[in-house]
C-alpha cells in the first residue's frame, strides 16, 4: 500500500485505498518553467519546442510522451485548447497573447533574463513561488539544497586538483570561426563558476543574457587564464591550426579545454548541470 492511503473495513464492506491525488494538467510555452516543474517532480501536460528542448536543453529529461504546443513564440492553440490544460506558463515573451491563452485555462507569467536583475535569483524565485503554488514547497527547497551540496563537492574536487590555486577560467561559444560568444556577468555560466570559487580570465560587460559576441582576436587578452569552448564546434579544423589561434597564450601554455554541449540559459538548476560540465572540463587540465 502506498504511504498516506488508508484501508477502513467496515461490516460487509471494505472501503478501498484513498485515489493518489491526480497530477496537475499544465502547459509550459517556455522552457523555464518546463524545468522546473520537472524538478518538482510534475510532468509537463505540453511544451513549447519540445523536440528543441530535448536537443538542447536534455536536463532535466523531458519524457516522450510529453508532446509539442507549437513554438515559444506561436504555440498552437487549437492543440492546447485540445488538451484542456489546468494552467498555462509562460514568459513575457507571450504577453501579447495572453488572452487568447486565457480563454484556454489560468494563465501564469514568469520573468524572463533581464540586464537590470540577477538571473540566478531571478529563476530561483520562480522556482519556489510555482512550488509555493503547488504545493510542493518542501520538495523545491530540499532539492536547491542538493544542488548547493553537489556544487560545494565539486567546488572542494576543483580546489583539491589544481592544489588550492584554482585557475581563472573565461566560458566561450563559437559562432563561427572568427566570432565567439563570450560569457560573462549575470550568465548563469558565471553564477556557476562563481558558486564554484572561479573567477573569470577576461573582464567583459553585463548583458541581458550575460554573453557578448566579439571577434576571435578578442581571446588573444587572455594572458593568464584557462579558455573553455562549448561544443560543439564544427569549424574546429579551420580555425585550430591557423597561426592566429597558435598563437593565443592559453593555446600556448595547454590551457584551453572542451565542455560537453550544455544549455545555458535556462532555469535555477541550469547552474547545477553547467557547475558539473565546467568541472569536468577543468579536471581533463593539469594542475599548474
């Protein structure tokens, strides 16, 4: 018998378990909140993109069964009314379409990255207040505090391997060979290599999702420092071997590493999954 059901015989009649209370019917047209109802042990009724999220995003794992809404920024709305979900969540992105969705169902609208607040905060409060609403705060907290013991361990793996000297570390994405996205203040890549005891090798300026994009020669600053590059990187050949990039000082001193394909925009615990991919990639460097 499942914890919390209750068998009550009486004369001539056994009443049978309390029913388990039924998942809550909600579509996510972001995937924000898509993550974090995951975490909050909730299967997504319907999201936007799905098949992206599963390429991009990957963790949490979104199940099959769950099946597309349409895009993040034209769900399908026959689909969804079809679906009759309980709630809808969304982003500012949608706000122009809220009263078409409420025609659906309730419509609840969470605060997307912005330049003037703290990100990592700013999807932190979004995950407990749609737990608070939930009702599954108890479980929200105690899994932020999993996280929060999982980066210290990592924290406490870096500091052991680099002998309590730990490098300074600048996050890249190519977008080609001769422009990269550079991550800085207020990405959740940062927050993550922040919580981790890193601090960055290159200084850049705060954005709305806290990256910059900037020619390759930008990268030959770094002087002292470990470069990572997400991948993957198609164009690796092309640019690797030029005398450009030989020539970079952390191509030089062997400090330049790869990091597994990693989503970085996304909610709280995106900094749990980047602070484990970031680690990895820095524990395939020697200790200098």
């Amino acid at each position: 018998m499942k914890h919390g059901t209750m068998l009550l015989c009486l004369p001539l009649l056994c009443w049978l378990p309390l029913a388990e209370p039924a998942e809550p019917r909600i579509a996510a047209l972001s995937w924000e909140p898509a993550e974090h109802l995951l975490q909050l042990g909730i299967t997504p009724l319907t999201v936007a993109d799905a098949a992206d999220y599963r390429d991009w995003v990957v963790h949490p794992t979104l199940p099959a069964e769950v099946v597309n809404a349409g895009s993040r920024t034209e769900p399908n709305l026959e689909r969804l009314a079809q679906l009759h979900p309980e709630l809808i969540l969304i982003t500012p992105l949608l706000e122009d379409m809220r009263q078409p969705l409420e025609r659906i169902a309730p419509v609840l609208s969470y605060g997307d990255f912005t330049q003037q607040q703290d990100n990592l905060q700013l999807q932190r409060d979004n995950y407990l207040d749609l737990a608070a609403r939930l009702q599954r705060s108890d479980l929200a907290h105690e899994r932020l505090q999993q996280m929060e013991q999982r980066i210290d361990e990592l924290r406490r793996d870096l500091l052991e391997h680099f002998s309590g000297e730990l490098p300074r570390v600048t996050l890249i994405r190519f977008a080609s060979a001769t422009q990269v996205y550079i991550f800085g203040p207020n990405s959740l890549p940062q927050h993550a290599m922040t919580l981790l005891g890193l601090q960055p090798a290159q200084a850049v300026p705060v954005s709305r999702w806290g990256n910059i994009q900037a020619p390759v020669t930008q990268l030959g600053t770094i002087e002292d420092g470990v470069v990572i590059y997400i991948e993957p990187f198609t164009q690796q050949e092309r640019l690797f071997t030029t005398r450009l990039w030989q020539a970079m000082p952390f191509v030089r001193q062997q400090r330049l590493t790869s990091m597994r394909s990693t989503w970085t925009h996304g909610g709280v615990f995106s900094v749990e999954y980047l602070a484990e991919a970031i680690s990895e990639a820095l524990l395939k460097l020697p200790a200098q």
